[in-house]
C-alpha cells in the first residue's frame, strides 16, 4: 500500500566536502527512487551539521582577509547549505527516476522554521557542526571562545545552540507540491531558524535538528510514516557494553523510559528517538524507522530498522 513518508537524511551521510557529496547523493538518489517505484509519496529532509560548519568557517575566512565584506550570521549559511544539498540532491534524484523511467518533478524549498527566542538551549549549546577534530585541535577552538563537545567517540565537534521547531513557515508550500505528486527536499539543516516580530521574521544563530523539524514536518503533511536515517541498522540500549541490545520494535512508552535511563547520545541518537516518538504519539497508525539508508525498502517492508509505534 503506497504511503505518504518523510524522510530525514542525516548531513554525515553526504560528506564532509563536494566531491565527497557528489558521491554519496548518487548512493542516496537510489534508496530514495526505490520507494518511489513502489509507489511511495516521498518528502525529503537532510542535516547539514558537517557543511554548514563548513560554510560558517569559509565565510569567516573570507571576512578576516577582507573586513569589508560582510559577517555572515549562522542562519545565513544555513540556507546557503540548503542550496549547496539540495541542488546536488534534487540533481540526483531526478537522473536516478529518469534512468528508471519515471518521470516524476523534484523540487527543493529554501525553508524558515520559526523557534522561541526564548527558548533554554540558546543558553547550552548542544549541536555538533562541522568537522571532527582531535582533543588537541577542539581545545584550541575553546581559546578562541568557541563550544567544543565530544560527539559519541568518534571525536570532537564545535557545538552551536539548537532550539526546537515551533513550525515551518513554508508548510503550505511543502503540502501543495506533495499534493501535485512531486518530490520535495525541504527543512534542510533543520529549516533556517527564525524568530517572528509581527509579520518579519529574523535570522537567529543556531541549527535546529533535522529529526525534530523532520518530525513537525511529517506531522503537518499528514504523513504515515517518518524514516530517520542513520549510521546503524538499528536503535540500540546498553551500547557498546557487554549487554547490548538491538531494537527490532519500540513502543513510545519505552523509548520514554529509556530516554529518562539517558542509554541514547546527546546530539546523535537521543533526538532520533525522541522525534520518533514524538511522531508515533501524535495520531493513531503513524510510525517511525531508524536504520541504515539502504535498508529504507526494507524498513518499509518490516523487514529491518527500528519500528516505533504507540
């Protein structure tokens, strides 16, 4: 039965630079034209945590070799990321659907999703962007007054505050392209973070997790599944220890209780399972995947990934 899905893609997974991207689109182009040669509504989302960290570092090269251009604030290069992605992915996409024959639109919006000013986690920043670093070079960071976290032990990352998705400005816009039939990459990076005063609205520096704004996505196009796509097959508690487990099925009230035991990573697989059940409780029937992007089909099928239902 063909069904309406949001997909996250995680910015890890196309790259740390161009050529590297080029690459990995053409891979991601694949899983995606799969679902929709079953028949599948398909609406993409992407992180952007490598690149736009990328973009932030260029631009303030490009400042401090010449003072008279502009300083470029985070939300600026945030929707520079969404062009930088979505124009390879689109790219992509569209080669891949053509080879198989299907002719089918795919399109991406430059999207703002509004958040709270006043929302506590522009007092801790938790967001890892950009590269990896070693313990030497992340402490060098600090001294110049940057956030600096160690990201699940795979190294150190800057770290930017991310505020939760209060909705996306662009939402009738997303609905009324899917409507058509076409596929839509949208909430790049999270969305441009925004704040409303009256009818303008503000750029603000931070980057708001995709799964949370791939999730109020999912949520307003009335979709019946959301697909966060990661670096493991499956969710898993006790990690990396002795005891560990690998999830087939989770139910929100256990994703609940093991977020409140803290078995899942800050900044890497605590917001998967969070937006995940946040999107399994917000009606009866909807469910989320995590897995690996290709074994999406096969998540669809049930025949891998975590499923996480009420």
């Amino acid at each position: 039965m063909a069904k309406r899905i949001v997909i996250a893609l995680g910015g890890n997974a196309l790259g740390n630079n161009l050529a590297e991207q080029m690459i990995a689109v053409k891979h991601t182009a694949k899983a995606i034209a799969d679902l929709v040669e079953e028949g599948h509504e398909i609406i993409l989302s992407h992180g952007n945590g490598p690149q736009v960290g990328m973009i932030n570092l260029a631009m303030g090269e490009v400042h401090k070799s010449n003072p008279d251009t502009s300083v470029i604030p985070m939300s600026v290069c945030v929707a520079m990321s969404q062009g930088y992605i979505g124009y390879d992915l689109q790219n992509a996409v569209r080669e891949e659907l053509l080879n198989r024959g299907i002719q089918k639109s795919v399109v991406t919006l430059i999207t703002q999703v509004e958040v709270d000013e006043k929302d506590p986690a522009f007092l801790h920043p938790t967001k890892p962007i950009g590269r990896f670093m070693t313990k030497e070079e992340a402490d060098l960071l600090v001294k110049k007054g940057y956030n600096v976290m160690e990201d699940a032990g795979r190294g150190y990352r800057r770290v930017i505050a991310s505020p939760k998705p209060i909705r996306i400005v662009e939402m009738e816009t997303v609905k009324a392209l899917a409507d058509a039939g076409q596929v839509v990459i949208a909430s790049g990076g999270g969305g441009i973070p925004v704040i409303a005063h009256g009818n303008h609205l503000s750029g603000v520096g931070a980057v708001i997790d995709k799964d949370f704004a791939s999730c109020e996505m999912a949520k307003a196009v009335n979709a019946d599944c959301l697909i966060i796509l990661t670096a493991v097959e499956k969710v898993a508690v006790n990690f990396g220890k002795s005891n560990e487990k690998w999830l087939d099925t989770l139910s929100v009230a256990e994703a609940e209780k093991y977020i409140a035991e803290n078995q899942f990573a800050p900044g890497s697989m605590l917001p998967k399972v969070e937006a995940a059940a946040n999107f399994a409780r917000s009606k009866e029937g909807r469910y989320t995947i995590i897995t690996l992007l290709e074994k999406a089909k096969a998540g669809i099928r049930g025949e891998t990934g975590t499923r996480i239902k009420l």
